[in-house]
C-alpha cells in the first residue's frame, strides 16, 4: 500500500519529496522535542533543498489546523459514539489526543506542505 512513488508514502515517512531516499529530518523520532522542529538543508541523494525560502513552513501552520481537526475528530467519534464516554470525558480525551500527537501533528503538517510543491522524481540526481 505505501510504495515509494507516492505522496502518502512521502507524507506518513517524512522522506524526502523528490526522492524518497532519506528521511527529511535529522531525528526521526518526533517524540525528541528538542529536535522536532531540526531538519537537514538539503537530501543528500538528490540535493533537495527543503527550506526553499525563510519561513516557509510557516504554511504547514494552515495544514496542522486540518490535521488537528482529523485527530479531534476521531478522538470524538472513538471516545462519545463508540466508547459511549461522557461529553466532558469526551472532551477530556479530546484535548489528551492533541497534547500526546503534537509533535507527529506538526511533523504530518510539514510534509503535506513541502509535498504541495516537490514532484516525486525518481531519476533525481544531485545537481
């Protein structure tokens, strides 16, 4: 199902857009909150530069609300229609799912920006 070639594949990884040969971030994990946030200045197998211009993922600020919302959204549907919790415990879980997915939120964000402007490429050589 997730098969490089894809922006999906691109997206849920963190790979680099054009290649997908190396991770965008220099550390994987999001959970390292020091380094959520650090990401390498170019792909090392294509030469990607994923800082394009200053501030731009100042976009992915747009993005993260619409990923916010998803995850609010199912932590509704899981907590109040399927669990049967009450609305202030729903709320509760509500506001404990955004908290514990900030960071993979963010990170999510990011990658769905920079895939709005880089083309998969597979022949991509460094330039």
């Amino acid at each position: 199902m997730l098969k490089k070639g894809s922006k999906l594949y691109s997206i849920l990884t963190g790979r680099c857009p054009r290649c997908h040969q190396e991770s965008m971030y220099r550390e994987t994990n999001p959970y390292r909150l020091g380094s959520l946030f650090k990401m390498h200045e170019r792909c090392s197998h294509c030469g990607t530069k994923y800082k394009m211009e200053p501030s731009f993922f100042y976009g992915a600020m747009y993005v993260s609300y619409a990923v916010g919302i998803a995850f609010a959204v199912a932590a509704f549907v899981i907590s109040f229609l399927f669990i049967g919790t009450s609305l202030v415990n729903t709320f509760i879980a509500i506001v404990a799912t955004l908290v514990v997915f900030m960071p993979v939120i963010i990170r999510l964000s990011r990658n769905i920006w920079i895939n709005f402007f880089i083309k998969y490429n597979p022949s991509a050589e460094k330039a």
